[in-house]
C-alpha cells in the first residue's frame, strides 16, 4: 500500500472511530496506537480535521468529534 492510501485509510478509521463510538476522546498518542502512523503525521490528520470542524481539540489537548450533525 503506497502512502497516500495508508493515510486514506488511517483517516477513515480515525474519523469511524469517532462516529461509531459518541464521545470518544483521544491523544495523539492513542490516534497513533489506532491508525499505525508516527505520532507526527497523526497528529497533522488530526490537525486537519479540526480545520474541517469534524474534530475539536479540547484545552486538555483530547481531540474529540464536534457535533454528532455536522458530518
């Protein structure tokens, strides 16, 4: 699998882990765990998700789904 598609993928489990499981909150390092990519490029997917406001990042540094309507 080439890296485009190991990222693909990665941030299609990392967004079903958020809606199949309401109120779901993560580090970096458990979205790492979950997706099997280095903690750098997790934390950009999870960056770029909440630019999308399908994430928000709360003040503890947890990533979690920003409203169950909105996606």
């Amino acid at each position: 699998m080439d890296a485009g598609a190991r990222v693909a993928d990665a941030v299609q489990r990392l967004k079903g882990v958020f809606v199949e499981i309401p109120g779901t909150r993560l580090t970096v390092a458990d979205a790492s765990r979950l997706s099997g990519l280095d903690r750098p490029v997790c934390q950009l997917i999870l960056m770029a998700l909440e630019d999308v406001h399908f994430l928000t990042r709360g003040r503890d540094g947890l990533y979690l789904r920003s409203t169950i309507d909105s996606h």
